[in-house]
C-alpha cells in the first residue's frame, strides 16, 4: 500500500481509494491515552446528571447501579458513534490525523459504529468476567484484590489492541469484526 492520507469523502456512496495507508499503530495506541483523559468528562457529566436525577450515591447494593453502569456505557457510546458517524474522527484521531472508514471506504453508518463500540468491548469484558471467576475459585471473596488474578487476566484486557500484532494489516480485533479500519487522515 501506498503511505499516503486519504481524501475525505463527504458523501457516503463516494469510496475512497483501494491504497489508503492504514494509520500506523503508535499513533493510535497514543490516540487511546488522549481519548482516555477527553472520556473524563464525558464520564463525569453522565454520572453527575444519573446521579442528581435519580439520586444515586453509588451504593453497590442498589437497583440503580445497573441503570447507572448502562448510562456511562450509553454516554461513552454516543460520544464515539456520534463523532465516527459525523466526521468519521474523535478529536484524538483528528490530532494524530487518522480516521474510521468501512473496510469498502466508504463512510460508516450509525450500526457500524454501534457494532464497533460494542466489540471493542470483548477484551475488557472477558477480562472482568475471568477475573470474577478466578477470585471465586481461589475464595478470595469480593472484598479482597487479587494481583495474581490481574496479572492472569491482563492479556484478555489487552485483547483488542494486542491483536494488532498479528494482524495482516494491523488492524485491531474489533475493526477486524465490525468491518472498519483506521486510514491516515
């Protein structure tokens, strides 16, 4: 492939060309640490409006804390799928200039970028679930860390990004499943 940018195509039936650059890897690993201080305030002002509408403290016991862990998880979500859909970037990948497009070239619908959120999500997710089990096996209970069970599950964590390694075209795992990838901008 050719390491070029490519062209932004505003309308959605315009492809873009077979031989844009994928975005290399550094840039996007160093494109997630930025997300993660932007994704703060998101956080935050989603937890801050469930919190004073509903008056959630944050007790583990309450019915709320599902609707509460649904909300940041909506709140998080919007904010990607709204920034792919429209401008196929977040303000991180607008900086390290690269973008979300199909694996045709074409621009995402509102599915798409739903579907990409939510398989990036495998990882993390089988790494709780793996360290719930593990904590159970070992009678650790729920009150207690467990480095060891960490350590055994970090790798499940890291699934996505990691699979980028040996990827053929450096893709992570959830653009591999949703059909996407990350070009230079």
């Amino acid at each position: 492939m050719a390491d070029r940018a490519c062209p932004d195509k505003a309308a959605d039936a315009a492809a873009l060309p077979a031989d844009c650059a994928p975005a290399a890897l550094r840039k996007r690993l160093l494109a997630l640490v930025y997300e993660g201080i932007l994704l703060f305030g998101v956080v935050f002002i989603a937890a801050y409006l469930f919190s004073a509408l509903t008056q959630f403290k944050g007790n583990p016991a309450s019915p709320l804390r599902f609707g509460f862990q649904f909300t940041i998880f909506a709140a998080i979500g919007w904010y990607f799928v709204w920034c792919w859909r429209h401008s196929g970037q977040t303000l991180p990948m607008k900086t390290w200039k690269f973008r979300l497009a199909s694996t045709a070239g074409r621009r995402l619908t509102a599915t798409r970028c739903w579907a990409r959120y939510s398989l990036a999500w495998i990882g993390p997710l089988a790494a709780l679930a793996s360290y719930r089990l593990i904590v159970f096996l070992a009678d650790y209970g729920t009150a207690r860390f467990s480095l060891t069970a960490l350590t055994l599950v970090l790798p499940l964590f890291v699934l996505n990004f990691a699979w980028a390694l040996v990827d053929r075209d450096r893709q992570f795992l959830h653009d591999r499943l949703a059909g996407t990838r990350l070009v230079n901008a």
